[in-house]
C-alpha cells in the first residue's frame, strides 16, 4: 500500500514527508509503547501511534519504519517534525482512534507483517 493510500484511508493530514508518499510499506503496527513499537512493527511498515515525543521518533527510526501517523489528533511539535524530516520520516495525523485507525487499514487490505495485525 502506497503512504497516500493511507492518508486518504485515514483522512489524514501530512505534516512532514509530503515527497514520500508514494512510498510503498509493506505493513503496519500500532503501539504506545516503545517495546511494543520494536517488536510490533517491522522495516518498511507504517506506525500507528498517540506517542508524539522525540523517543518515539528515535524508535521508529531504529524499527526503520516507513511512517507514522499519530491518532486521535494529535500533533507533535514543530521540533519532533523538523527531527522527522531530517530523517526523511513522513508524519500524518488523523482523528481516529487507535482501534478505527488500524481497523480501517486492515478492512483495505494493510496487514501487520506476522499476519496478526
């Protein structure tokens, strides 16, 4: 699935990476937990999350997904999206939940990469 396929699925608004989306990932994941961000979401895969911090970033980074996008409308601050795009890390937001968020990307086809997402 291409990342604008997924901002169009979530109705959701880029905030850094806007040259990337048409990226493929591979999967997703959803986590608010760094543990579970590292073992839930695998390389090349879309990050489901609430967590806006520069941890979260830093974590994605090292699972080298191929984006994130922030549920529930939330937004990072202007430093964690300068951070995003010096890593080449696209961001979007949207307003559904965690739950309806990944719901609506597995009803359209996105999968986690083991199968049970």
């Amino acid at each position: 699935m291409k990342l604008y396929e997924v901002r169009d699925i979530l109705n959701a608004d880029v905030l850094s990476g806007v040259e990337f989306m048409d990226q493929t990932v591979f999967g997703g994941g959803s986590a608010d937990l760094m543990d579970d961000i590292l073992s839930a979401v695998a390389n090349g895969s879309v990050l489901l999350t609430g967590l806006t911090t520069e941890q979260a970033i830093r974590t994605a980074q090292i699972a080298k997904v191929g984006g994130i996008v922030y549920v529930r409308g939330k937004r990072p601050d202007q430093d964690i999206v300068t951070l995003a795009e010096s890593l080449s890390l696209p961001l979007m937001t949207t307003r559904f939940s965690l739950f309806v968020a990944s719901g609506k990307l597995y009803m359209n086809g996105l999968r986690g990469l083991d199968g049970s997402w």
